[in-house]
C-alpha cells in the first residue's frame, strides 16, 4: 500500500469493488478503512477467499517473499497480477512456477504515476498465454487509460517496462546536464524551459531509433565529429563555469572510440550501432 497501490484501492472502491488491503507496516493498509477497505495485520487473513490479488512491491526478492507468505491461504485457481517492476527472468519464472501450484500469475507493470492510479489513466503493460491475457484484460483496462499487450512471451511486459525506465532515468540525466550547463553559461531555468516549450525533441525519438536499427550511417544528418565538437564545447563550457557535467564526458569517450574505428565521418548515431537485436 504504497502511493501507488494504495491509490489503485482508491479508485476500485470507487468503482464498487470489494477490496482486502495488507501492508508490512499496517497503519498503511488501515488508512484506507475510511475509504472503505477491510484491512489486515496477517497477510494470509487478507488474500483467504479472494478471487484475484494485486501486488504492487519493490523487487522479485520481495515479490516471491510475499508469494510465500500468502499461498497456503490462496483460493484454488485465484488470479495473481503482479504490478512490480522486477526482472524478466524473474516474472518468467513466477509465471511458470505458480502455474505448477495451479494458479495464474500474470506480471502487468506500469508506466503510472500515484495521481495516473487514482485518475485510472497512464499505461500498463502485459504479455503471456492469449488465453490468460483474455482474462485480464478485462479487469485490467479500468484501472488504466490504456493496456499495451507485447504478445505471447511471458516476460516481455516485464522487459519493455525496464527498458522504459532506462529511458526516463536517461532523460532525466540529460535534463541534469543541459541545467548543469545553463547554470554554468549563466541562463535561467525560465529561458531553458522556454526552449523546450517551443521545440520538442522527443519528435525526433522515432527517426533516431529508424536511423540507429535501419544503420543508414553513411547517410549522416549530424556527422560524428561535429558532434564531438558540440560536445567538446559544452565541456569546456561547463568547466569555465565551475561545473561538472554528469552524462557527456562519459558519451563523449565512447564517440572518442567510434571516430578511432573511422567512423568519424558517418551519422553520430553510430554509436548505436550493433546494440540492437537483429
């Protein structure tokens, strides 16, 4: 009953559902009793009788800890839909192993925010057996503005849910850098926020990607070297005004090794190159 599941809670009771709420630290789950939950100290007391359990948690250490905690008082056949960021291998292999003990575990992790689980709005991800995913579906799409299925694979979901953080934490990072460098050029955060209010980089996101996958480098819209320059200077930059940048000097080095290869001619991209599945 973190914020995010315990506004999930929020937003079931509002659509009539019965909801038994448990948390490692009670006062947790009992704060939600005034919005009409039935909460519990005893976890085994909280799952007894319920037709499905959503687990919102921190890792697949806990997540299987947890598992353990409540399966002797599992319903036959109840329904287990794990909204935890955790590894692949590790929602392969709860999928496979509650199946052997006659349960269905399906690991369906968000791109939500708190306000996103309250509002029933933002993404949530599945994949697995076409027939599990017709089950959940259904239970699922209310509590979310969209359902995006990856296909049949157990633990795609629970990859692409990876690999959509390493882009928000990339992002930020890059965020941190260009303020870095405002601060040290002496521009304020209004004047950088203009820039990005009239100029959407996110825009070029597909194009990038095409340019990296489809490895059209000997077709460059921003050759290497320049893009070492520009790179080159914002260090400098930075370096006169008594900061240090977090992300370049490291995406710098590996440009360093591309242009030694002799690529410097080609698409910046390049430096994307072979980091993809064929």
């Amino acid at each position: 009953m973190g914020l995010l599941g315990s506004n999930f809670v929020k937003a079931m009771l509002r659509r009539g559902e019965k909801v038994n709420v448990w948390n490692r630290t009670h006062e947790k789950a009992q704060a939600l009793e005034e919005y009409g939950a039935t909460s519990y100290n005893d976890i085994q007391d909280a799952v007894r009788g319920a037709e499905r359990v959503h687990l919102t948690l921190k890792d697949d250490a806990v997540v299987n800890d947890i598992l353990a905690q409540m399966e002797a008082a599992l319903m036959p056949g109840c329904l287990i839909i794990d909204h935890t960021t955790t590894t692949a291998q590790g929602a392969a292999e709860r999928t496979e192993l509650w199946k052997t003990k006659g349960f269905t575990y399906v690991h369906a992790p968000v791109f939500m925010g708190p306000q996103n689980a309250l509002e029933s709005t933002g993404v949530m991800l599945i994949s697995g057996a076409p027939e599990v995913v017709a089950l959940v579906e259904p239970i699922i799409t209310p509590m979310t503005g969209k359902v995006v299925n990856f296909g049949t694979k157990n633990n795609t979901a629970a990859g692409m849910k990876l690999i959509g953080n390493l882009f928000l934490i990339t992002m930020t990072a890059g965020l941190v850098d260009a303020l870095l460098l405002s601060k040290a050029l002496g521009i304020d955060v209004e004047t950088v926020n203009a820039l990005f209010s009239s100029w959407n980089p996110a825009g070029m996101l597909g194009a990038r990607l095409a340019k990296i996958t489809n490895e059209t480098f000997n077709q460059p819209t921003w050759e290497l070297n320049m893009a070492r320059k520009d790179a080159r200077l914002m260090m400098e930059e930075a370096q006169h005004g008594d900061v240090l940048l977090k992300m370049i000097p490291a995406i710098a080095a590996e440009m360093d090794q591309w242009i030694a290869k002799g690529f410097g001619n080609a698409d910046w991209t390049v430096i994307g190159k072979d980091s993809f599945l064929k």
